[in-house]
C-alpha cells in the first residue's frame, strides 16, 4: 500500500489544466502577431488593407453579436459543452495557421486573420465561463483570473523569443508553423479540461436582479469603453504608424508594451483592490484615460502612440478583474460562469466596434488620441453622475425609513455570504 502511495502523483487541479491550455493558445496568438509582421497583412497599400479591414471586421463579428447570445446559453447547460467549444477553437485555429503559412503573399491572408480573431474572442468568452468552476471559492475567482491575465503575458513574452528566430532564419512560414504547433498543445490540453456544466438552468428572477443593480451596470459600462477604446486604439496605431518612420518597428512596439502593461494590470490589482474600492478604481481608470488621450494628442509622435497604448491596456486589466469583484460583491446568488461569459461577450464586442470605428474614420494621430480622451471624459462624467445621483438617492431613503435603515445588517463587501449559506 505504501508503495503505491509514493508513486502516486498528486491530481492535476482543475486551474492548472485551464491553465495549460490558456498559455499554449496565448502562445499561438503570439507566434502569429510576429509571423504577420512580416506578411502581405502589412505591406498591403493602406486604402485597400482598410476596405478590407472594415469588411472582414463586420462580416466576422456581425455573426458573433447575434449567435453568441443565443446558442452561449444552450452550450453552457450541455455538460463539457464550454470544453468543446475550447477544442474546437483550438482545432480550427491550427488549419487557419497553417493556412496563412501557405498565403502569406496572397489576399486570401486576410480572412484568414479575421477567423482567427473571431476565434480568438470565441475561446475568451469560453474561458471566462469555466473559471469559476476551476476555483474552491469565489474569494479565489478574482485572483484566477489576475494569474491567467500573468500567464497569458509572460507566456506570451517567451513565445515571442522562437518566434523572432524563426521569422530571421527560416522566415514567416516556419514562425506560422510554430504557433500552429502550439495551438495543436493547447487542443490536448483542452481535452483534459474538466466536462462541467457551466449552468444546468435558466436565470432566476433573483439572479436577473442581481445582475441589473446599478453598480453592476455602471460598471459594464466602464468595462464597455475601456475594451472600446483597447479596440480603436489598437487599429487606429496600426493604420497611422504607416505613414510614420520606421512605423513596423514603432506598431511592434505598441504590441509589446501592450502586453507588458496588461500584465502588469493583473499583478498589482489585487494589491490595489485592498486599499481603493472596486467603483473608485473604475471610475479612476475612466479619467486616467481621459487625461492619457488629451495628453498624448499634445504630445503627439509615435512615442506619445506606445504611451497610450501601454496606459489604456493597463487600465483595462485592472478595471476588468475590478469589474469581476463587483459582480462577485453585488451578486452572489448569480451564476459566475454564466454571468462572466455574458459580460465577456460584450466587451468583446466592444473591442470590434472600437477597431470599427477607428478603420472607418481615416483621422490623424492626434485627432485619434484626441477622440479617446474625450470618449473617457464622457464615460467618466457619466459613471460618477449615475454614481453619486444613486448614492444620493439612497440616502433619502435612509432619511425616510430610519427604522428599517437601522434593522437591516449590512451587507459584506465581499458578497459571498449568501453562497456560502447555500
């Protein structure tokens, strides 16, 4: 008995084997970003590669908007039903990869990029939606998420490594053919993934409350415009660091920076999260935008672009895992899985229309940044108005109905007592 004790290992956790899979397909997205800088994707004249853009950005996403809302629903009350929809993207995206390695110089590259992102915002909305089953607690939920965030960025940084030599000493094939590789590692692992149900049942009445409360949709709507704003930035570098000196070295570094930042938003939000409360934090992360975006468009030039880049990504982690505690604190009679995947397909979608956006108005580098910061401005005025009219209602409130006000125990800030009791 004793021997059959020492040779056991210890079973892999649920987290760690989302974990796995979260890190190989990071991997893969990198080793495709650095093969494409290299590819017809970027050396295409710049009006043309915008048709196409706009194109590809409506016909990829527009059947996203409407299907995932209704079939996400269904995939969740099936048991390994997020699973697969992993395995598929997982599977899907190595054909596409090494698809692009075949026509990297042809104008069929370019839907085959499209696919892949829309593949690539299907895996995150799966992903949100299998993260609170893979924790014991939901005081565990936020830090999962800040660690899958980590993981993502230095996996990523280490993948970027053999793919950089590839691309010099093979050449952009073999660099697709890489991620491709890595892609094939993340299916694997995704088979190993646990066959949970997500949600066996339809949302409550108590739960659709839940979910509706102001701070909740104050929230969303922070959430909505940093991803929006993620999204416009990211394409509108992209068009206008073209026209810019040594503008492929200046948007490679826009993509760097980006995710440096990312990953430095997931590392120190649980340090923030204990000494400024989750609203504050949003609301802040609204008005640094703003002041980042009208700064940088005085500024200007392609340093002020990766400054902006690398605030807007930063703010936009520390915000969503901020995001994810309100939801956790307001709702703990919601579904995780369920709520999170419905609140990631919205950003997500917020993401398309902000490079939408940005593709279609052809505007200078200063009037882009300029439009972040006055799209923050907006948001941030919107969110502390809404913020402070419901705090002042709340207080006539207690004014009117003392005795009740003073009866009713106070509600933990962490919002988990009423699971536990369950």
């Amino acid at each position: 008995m004793e021997r059959v004790n020492v040779g056991q290992r210890p079973p892999v956790s649920k987290f760690r084997r989302l974990a796995i899979t979260h890190a190989l397909m990071m991997g893969g997205d990198a080793a495709m970003v650095v093969a494409l800088a290299d590819s017809l994707f970027f050396d295409i004249d710049l009006d043309a590669a915008r048709s196409r853009v706009l194109l590809f950005l409506v016909v990829g996403f527009a059947p996203f908007l409407v299907v995932a809302p209704l079939i996400g629903p269904l995939i969740d009350r099936v048991a390994g039903g997020r699973r697969f929809v992993i395995q598929v993207v997982a599977l899907a995206r190595v054909v596409l990869t090494l698809l692009m390695a075949q026509y990297l110089d042809a104008l069929a590259l370019f839907p085959l990029v499209f696919a892949s992102l829309v593949l690539q915002k299907t895996y995150a909305v799966s992903k949100s939606a299998l993260v609170p089953s893979t924790v014991r607690s939901e005081a565990e939920l936020v830090e999962a998420n800040s660690k899958l965030g980590l993981i993502a960025g230095i996996t990523g940084a280490v993948a970027v490594v053999p793919a950089g030599l590839l691309l010099k000493v093979v050449g952009a094939p073999a660099t697709l053919v890489y991620g491709a590789l890595l892609f094939a590692g993340a299916f694997v692992a995704a088979t190993r993934l646990s066959p949970d149900v997500v949600a066996s049942s339809g949302a409550d009445a108590a739960e659709t409350s839940e979910l509706h409360t102001s701070n909740i949709q104050l929230g969303s709507i922070a959430m909505i415009v940093l991803r929006g704003l993620v999204g416009f930035t990211f394409f509108h570098l992209a068009f206008w660091l073209r026209s810019q000196d040594s503008g492929t070295l200046w948007f490679a570094a826009v993509v760097g920076v980006s995710a440096l930042a990312a990953m430095a938003g997931n590392a120190v939000a649980s340090l923030l999260r204990t000494r400024v409360r989750e609203e504050t934090m949003l609301s802040l992360a609204l008005l640094v935008c703003a002041g980042a975006g009208l700064g940088v468009a005085v500024l200007g030039g392609p340093f002020g672009a990766v400054l902006l880049a690398a605030v807007l990504n930063l703010m936009a982690a520390l915000g969503r895992l901020n995001f994810e505690s309100i939801v956790q604190r307001d709702a703990p009679d919601a579904n995780q899985g369920r709520a999170f995947a419905g609140f990631e397909t919205r950003f997500q979608l917020a993401w398309a229309i902000g490079a939408f956006i940005a593709v279609a108005l052809q505007v200078s580098g200063e009037i882009g940044f300029l439009i972040v910061g006055a799209v923050a401005i907006v948001a941030s005025v919107h969110v502390l108005g809404r913020r402070r009219a419901d705090t002042a209602g709340d207080r006539r409130v207690r004014r009117r109905r003392p005795g009740r006000a003073r009866g009713r125990a106070p509600r933990s800030r962490s919002g988990s007592a009423s699971r536990r009791d369950r």
